[in-house]
C-alpha cells in the first residue's frame, strides 16, 4: 500500500467505505500494521474460498474503526497504550486493575451523553 496518513484531513468528512480510503483514514500506526496484515490475510482465504463475503466483513469493520480514528484519533492512541500497559503488567504477573465501572455501565453512560 502506498496511501500516507498524512494524506488524510481528520477534519474532513468520514472516509468512503474502501480498501484505499479506509487506510488513509488510519492515523495510529498499530491500526495501519494491523489492517496491512488482515488484509494480507483476507485476501489469501477470499483467494481460497473465492467467497466475497469475508472480504466485504473485513472492510465494513475497518471502516468502522477508521471512522473511529477520524472522530479520536487521540482516543485510539490511548487505548493502545493503556493496552500495552495491561500487556505489561500481564506479562510481570501483576495484579491488572480493573475499572469501578462495568461495561454495561459505561455504555448506558455514553448512550445518555449522546
């Protein structure tokens, strides 16, 4: 691939729902590693099975999480860290914090604010 993120204009509309657009949407460097290598992935089982449909679900959930990385891109930054940081303390056998909050909870708090 040779799109750029700095192509991208976070203040723009959301990206248009293809391989292209989506990748350029992708301003965190782990989500461009990541989608580089589903795509990889999906490409070789699509040329397997020569099934469309695994290749139209990659997509639809990349753009979803480039539209993610328009609206916050600082956002995923964090939860990248704050993932690497639970990784972390995984890997030294450390007790890993949890949250006051569930995830239910977090989510009807969010549909509120909406």
């Amino acid at each position: 691939m040779t799109a750029q993120p700095q192509e991208f204009n976070p203040e723009g509309p959301l990206p248009e729902k293809n391989l292209r657009a989506i990748r350029r949407a992708l301003v965190v460097p782990q989500d461009r590693d990541g989608f580089d290598a589903g795509l990889d992935v999906v490409l070789a089982e699509v040329r397997a099975s020569l099934d469309l449909g695994r290749l139209s679900e990659f997509i639809h959930t990349w753009w979803l999480i480039a539209c993610d990385s328009v609206k916050d891109p600082q956002g995923r930054t964090d939860a990248y860290e704050r993932a690497a940081h639970v990784q972390e303390l995984a890997d030294a056998g450390q007790q890993i914090p949890r949250g006051d909050k569930s995830w239910r909870e977090l989510l009807a708090e969010r549909r509120v604010e909406r």
